[in-house]
C-alpha cells in the first residue's frame, strides 16, 4: 500500500459511510465528523422525526447532495434490504458502515422479561448482523470496505447497571466483530469494533446519584462525549487502520 500524505489520511471524499441509529448521540456524532471528513452519509434510524430532523439540520451544514436520513429498523430484515438498495440507487457505493443502532435497559435478571431480551437483542445485535450481511454484498464487489461495530464496555465487564440482555448483545457484537473480521478479509474488508464507557449523549439516562457513582469509577474523572467516540470512528474508518482488523477498541477514559 503506498504511503499517503497526512493531509489525505483522514479525507473520506468520494466515499459512501451509513450511520445507523444516525439521529442522536453517538450515531449523529459520527455522521456529521464522517461528512467533515468529505464523505457522503446516510443515516437511518427507527426514530424518524429525530433522523429527519438531523438529516435537515446536517443538510443545511454539508448540502443536501451528501446527507440521506432514511427511517429504517435494522431488525427488519426487508428494511435493511430496502435500505441498501436505495443506498446503491443514489450513490452506487458503500464504503463505510456503522453499527451504531441499539437500545438499552437496566435492572437485574428479573426485569428482563423474554419480550425486552429479544427487543434488545433484536435491535443491538441482530440488526448489526442484517446491515453487515448486506454491506458485504457492495464491499466484497468493490474489494473494500469498512465495518465498524459500536459495542460497549458492557460487553466486556458486564456493566455497572445495564441489563443481562444489553451486556449480552454488546459481548455478541464483539465475538461478532471477530468472526466477520476473518469472513470478509480476503475481500480487503476491515471489521473493527469501538467499546465505549458510559458516554453523555442522553442527559436523561442517568440519575445525578447514578452520574456521580459511575464518574467515580473513571480514572480520567468524567464522561466520555459523542464526539470522542466518533473520533475512534474516522480513524477505523481511515487508511491509518488498514492493517487492523477484527480488533476491539476501548474508548471509556480508562474504566
């Protein structure tokens, strides 16, 4: 591979990235630092009028030409296929993929009753299965593309309070990341996945007790952001991580 410039290391232009859960939080962190970086995005969500919102909001900012927000539930395996053809219609391409959509819930074994497990699973797990399998059509005839798989610490400790059914979609996700990496490597496709730590993408989600226990616990002594975990992103996504592959990257501030 020959050496580029590092002026061109972290420039996307001319590629196609899809962002799902690309409406909040993480996923719309990385949609908007993948359109800085010159790429074109689409972003899907099973949340419309938040998706619209940001697709109207990223379109002011890029131009309409770059950004395309599709509602989609990437557990719907028509969806996903509804999805990557349109995706091939408008721009012929996909170079990038983000399994950023998920859902969470806490509380012990109890709680979780069998609807939630396969709620959960279905949307965290399953559905970065459905889009991978179908990004892999495109990338292995392009001979390129890459998969990032956003997981969690979750998947690798158990969690502080998630549910059994979120640490065990993130821990899948991760052996899933494994697997693929070795599937889709002779097709020059790269298969990565970002573990984050608690990130502050929903004001909502923690109790200002349970924010306090859980930034005690980080050595760096605060949340992590969206865009932090976005950064990781850009570079998986970049020639920088051509030879990485079926890795798991921690961002969670040292937990």
């Amino acid at each position: 591979m020959p050496e580029q410039p590092i002026s061109e290391l972290l420039n996307l232009q001319g590629q196609v990235a899809l962002v799902t859960g690309g409406g909040r939080g993480i996923g719309r962190a990385t949609a908007e630092l993948l359109l800085e970086a010159g790429a074109k995005v689409v972003i899907a969500s099973r949340g419309a009028e938040a998706l619209l919102a940001a697709g109207r909001e990223l379109a002011l900012i890029y131009g309409a030409d770059r950004i395309l927000a599709t509602p989609a539930d990437v557990a719907d395996e028509a969806a996903v296929a509804s999805l990557l053809e349109r995706i091939s219609e408008q721009w012929g391409r996909l170079d990038i993929l983000v399994n950023n959509a998920g859902i969470i819930h806490f509380g012990s074994i109890e709680t979780i009753t069998p609807t939630s497990w396969a709620e959960v699973l279905g949307a965290n797990l399953t559905g970065a299965y459905l889009a991978a399998r179908a990004a892999a059509v495109l990338m292995r005839q392009q001979h390129y593309g890459r998969i990032i798989n956003i997981a969690s610490v979750s998947g690798q400790t158990g969690g502080v309070s998630a549910g059994v059914d979120y640490a065990a979609s993130k821990g899948g996700m991760i052996a899933f990341t494994k697997a693929l990496s070795r599937d889709l490597a002779p097709y020059g496709v790269t298969v990565n996945a970002i573990a984050p730590g608690q990130i502050d993408a929903d004001p909502a989600l923690l109790s200002p007790e349970a924010r306090q226990r859980v930034t005690q616990m980080i050595p760096l002594a605060r949340l992590g952001t969206p865009r932090e975990i976005a950064y990781a992103v850009l570079f998986l996504a970049s020639p920088m991580a051509a030879y990485i592959t079926g890795a798991t990257l921690d961002v969670n501030g040292g937990i």
